[in-house]
C-alpha cells in the first residue's frame, strides 16, 4: 500500500541545515497500526507529513496505492490526499463557528458531495460517536473528548484508506484519550491503516508495530 524509499527532507533554520529526514525507507501493508515514537526533533511529524501529502521529500520515492506522489502536481497530490488520507490532530482543528454537524460535513461539501447524500451520512457517522445529541454544539461547548470524537468524525467521513494521528490524545484526560484511542483502534479494526505519533509508551505499545525514530531515521 504505501512505500517510502530513500526519503530525505531538510529545512534551513537560519544558518544551519537541519535534516528532518535521513534516507528513511518504510513499508506499510493494508490494514497497518503503527505508533511512531521518539523524542522531539526526531522526525515524526516531517515523516507525518510525507505520508499525509502535506509535505514533499527534497530526495526518495513515495509510492501510496501503486501512485508514484513525488511526480504528483500539487492540485493531483490534493485530490489524492481530500480521497485518500485522515487526518486527527492534538489541537483537534475544528472550526470553531460552525458545528460539530457542520465540521463533519465540511470535507463532503468541498468535494462537492449532495445533500442529500452527505447529510444522512453525516448524521449516522456522529451517531456511532455516541455524539447526536452534540451535532448542533459549536466546538466551545463541547469537551475535549468530545472535539476529538468530532474530528475523527470529520477525518473519516470521506472513508480514507489511511488514517494519520499526531498526538491525539495530548490535550485530554486520561479517560477521554482511552475512548479515543478505543475509537481509533475499531477503525483500524473495520480496515482502516492507523499510524498515531505518541511521546506516550503505554499507547504506543498499543500498536502492532512500534517504530522509534532518532535524529530523522528509524531506529
């Protein structure tokens, strides 16, 4: 399903050429649940970001479902990414004036999805959240299990075959991050490829692989 080979990624921070990314091959198969781990700096969220298609190797090759994405233009990597990939972040990202109904539909009516197809779609994808009776909330008065629930709604209403989730448990309570977590690990049940960048070892043992990352390279 997704191949990296050889990517590399640097940033220039004033001066100094930082290496984000140190010639990192992967391999992940269907139905994949990995935790990317390691300390700050290491690369996780660059690596994130290749895979999410919000970002581009400076050199390597990606290939995601037998698509080569580094010869992609930006408006075909978009498409690919709007079809393809979910996208659950720490700071869940919600628009705050519209709500929770309306945040869930958003990624529906930017691909320009019907009506009356999305809304019933919508409705019964934030009834398996357990969060019908907060479809009319705005972001602000909803907890933050809660806005998470949201945003994984959102991530996956558009049923991407690859799910990316960047500390998704950092800014909740021990019990919400258990219900998150529970949540996430059913979608990888149902065939979802999940990959959760966590500093926390207990979930990040959760997963069926564990890549640590040191200095942009696995370890």
């Amino acid at each position: 399903m997704i191949e990296l080979q050889d990517i590399q990624r640097s940033f220039q921070v004033g001066d100094e050429t930082v290496h984000a990314l140190r010639d990192l091959s992967l391999q992940l198969t269907p139905g994949d649940y990995v935790s990317l781990m390691g300390p700050s700096g290491s690369g996780k969220s660059t690596l994130l970001n290749i895979l999410g298609l919000l970002d581009h190797p400076d050199q390597g090759h990606y290939q995601f479902e037998g698509t080569e994405t580094t010869s992609l233009s930006e408006e075909e990597r978009a498409d690919l990414r709007r079809h393809k990939v979910g996208f659950v972040f720490q700071a869940f990202h919600l628009v705050p004036r519209l709500t929770a109904f309306e945040n869930v539909e958003l990624p529906m009516m930017l691909a320009g999805i019907d009506p009356e197809v999305r809304k019933p779609q919508v409705a019964q994808t934030l009834e398996a959240l357990s969060l019908s009776d907060r479809s009319h909330h705005r972001p602000d008065q909803l907890s933050g299990g809660q806005r998470q629930r949201v945003a994984i709604a959102r991530a996956t209403i558009m049923h991407p075959t690859l799910l990316l989730a960047d500390e998704p448990t950092g800014n909740l309570d021990k019990h919400s991050g258990q219900e998150v977590v529970e949540i996430l690990e059913r979608l990888n049940r149902d065939g979802i490829t999940l990959i959760i960048v966590t500093h926390d070892p207990e979930i990040g043992s959760r997963a069926k692989r564990q890549i640590q990352m040191i200095d942009g390279a696995i370890v």
